[in-house]
C-alpha cells in the first residue's frame, strides 16, 4: 500500500514482533491483510493496535508500554501512541539530540494535554519521522528489525 503511513509501518512493525494469544493469532493475520488492501483509515489502525497490545503476550517493549497505558489509561488510543513513542526512542537511542526533539515536538503536547487529539499527534509523528529519520531509514530499520543498526 503505497499510502501507509510512517506511524502504521511502526505499528506494523511492533505488531509482527510481539507474541499474542493463541485466539489473536487469526486475528491479526486478517488485519494485516486489510491493512495492506488499504482498507483501513489511520484511526481505525490505531483503534485496532491498541486492542491487540491488550492481549499481546510479549514483547521487548511492551512493559515500557504498559506502563504509558496504567499512566494514561483514560486516554484514546494511549497504547497505539505509546508504541510509536516507545519504537521512536529506541531508533533514536544514539541521538540525544534527535530524542530530544522528539520528545518535546512531538510527544510532549500529547501526553501533557488531555485533548490533544490522535490525529494531531499523527500529524506531528508522520512529519517528524519524514523529516528527522527519513522514509528510507525508517523502512530499512523496520525490514531488518535492528533500528539501532542504523545510528
């Protein structure tokens, strides 16, 4: 889907490194499909991934983002948006500077204000990885799943 977001191929990425109850396993297989006929908005996507994460067994940042869901569990979406945060800083590892710009032009605003809505946060996310990281990178990262390979 030439369409897809930045933010979607993190999700997307996340998502096929987690380990998931017996009973998602299907689940996530028919959303991967419809995700990539390009039949989901980027909401809807969101939606989707913060349902998942509920029931994921596993994975190497999964506790750093539950831990954003206890914290801001009367937020939409706050698993989907941790995600991309969580995935971010871990490309960002060795760059203190970029994190830094990261966390205070993007993620800041959302996670310090209650009515910062998902689609401004998506906003912010997709341009910052566009212009800071690069398609390019992003991509490669995501493919070989070793973002820090690449700093």
């Amino acid at each position: 889907n030439g369409n897809m977001s930045l933010c979607t191929i993190l999700w997307t990425s996340f998502l096929r490194g987690a380990t998931y109850q017996p009973s998602q396993v299907g689940t996530f297989g028919r959303w991967i499909e419809r995700l990539f006929d390009g039949m989901l908005s980027e909401e809807d996507t969101a939606k989707q991934v913060d349902s998942f994460v509920r029931d994921l067994i596993s994975h190497k940042l999964l506790d750093s983002i539950k831990e954003k869901m206890d914290s801001f569990s009367s937020r939409p979406y706050v698993a989907s948006i941790a995600i991309i945060d969580q995935m971010v800083a871990e490309l960002l590892v060795a760059d203190a500077i970029g994190l830094a710009k990261w966390n205070e032009e993007v993620v800041a605003s959302w996670y310090g204000s209650q009515y910062q809505t998902l689609n401004a946060f998506l906003a912010r996310a997709n341009d910052f990885l566009r212009d800071s990281i690069g398609s390019v990178r992003l991509l490669t990262c995501v493919q070989t799943q070793s973002c820090v390979a690449f700093l």
